[in-house]
C-alpha cells in the first residue's frame, strides 16, 4: 500500500459489555441482596399454591368426578371375528403371507397382524385396500 497516503490508526475506545441479566438473573438470591443493600424497591409476590401440590392431588375435580360416575364401558370398536376369518381365508386362498399382503396394500406387516388377531381399530381406507388386493368383499353383505 505504498501509494495510498499516510496509514492512521484509530485509538477510540472499544467497550465490551455483558449481556442485561435476563428475568430469572434478576430474581437470583445474589442480585436481591445486591439491591436491598443499595437501597432499591424490592417487590416480593407470594403466589397462590406455588411450589405445592395441592392443585393435583385435592380431591377430584369435575372432570374425573363425571368421569368416574359414568356407567359406560368406554372402549375402541375393534375388528370382528367374521372379518379376521374373512381376512385370513382370503389370504390363504391368494397364498399370501402376511409381510406380502401388507406389501400389496404398502402397509406395515404388523396392521394386518392386528386385523387378524382382532387388535386392530377398524379403518375404512385399509378395508378397501384389502378388499382390492385380495379380491374379496370384506364389508357390508355378504
């Protein structure tokens, strides 16, 4: 750089700062103290049930107490025995396995294990896969 000028340097000041103490710093035993000494207001706010357990555990509430007088036996409608039958027949009249059946319709072997073991919850789109890929009438009359 020899034919630009005379080189300057700059000697301002450079001053590095900490970050401001974020909510939880501020509410430190350390920082409290710091502010009592100087002299600063201080506001101190108890609240209602904190650092207790009294909301969870006291009593039931209304939703469990409804939940607990409710007589109906609250389950998930699950495959019937004449569908797995109609499944597994079907299977076996195509001489397929069942990784090879969840192959055709690009499910995971384990759903058409649930629906052949009566686990599964009954799913409309995967019903008409199976009705499709073994050739079979799976719902409504037979």
């Amino acid at each position: 750089m020899a034919g630009i000028g005379p080189m300057t340097q700059d000697w301002e000041p450079v001053v590095i700062r900490k970050k401001t103490p974020n909510a939880a710093a501020k509410r430190d035993e350390k920082t409290v103290n710091a502010a009592r000494r100087s002299g600063a207001d201080i506001e101190s706010v108890r609240k209602y049930n904190a650092g207790t357990n009294k909301a969870a555990s006291s009593g039931t509430s209304l939703n469990t107490k409804r939940l607990d007088d409710d007589t109906e036996n609250l389950a998930h409608e699950r495959v019937p025995t004449e569908l797995k039958k109609a499944i597994m027949h079907a299977r076996g009249e195509k001489k397929l396995t069942q990784s090879q059946l969840a192959q055709l319709i690009n499910e995971k072997p384990q759903v058409i294990q649930e629906y052949e073991s009566g686990k599964a919850i009954p799913n409309q789109q995967i019903l008409s896969k199976l009705e499709r890929a073994l050739g079979a009438k799976l719902r409504g009359k037979k």
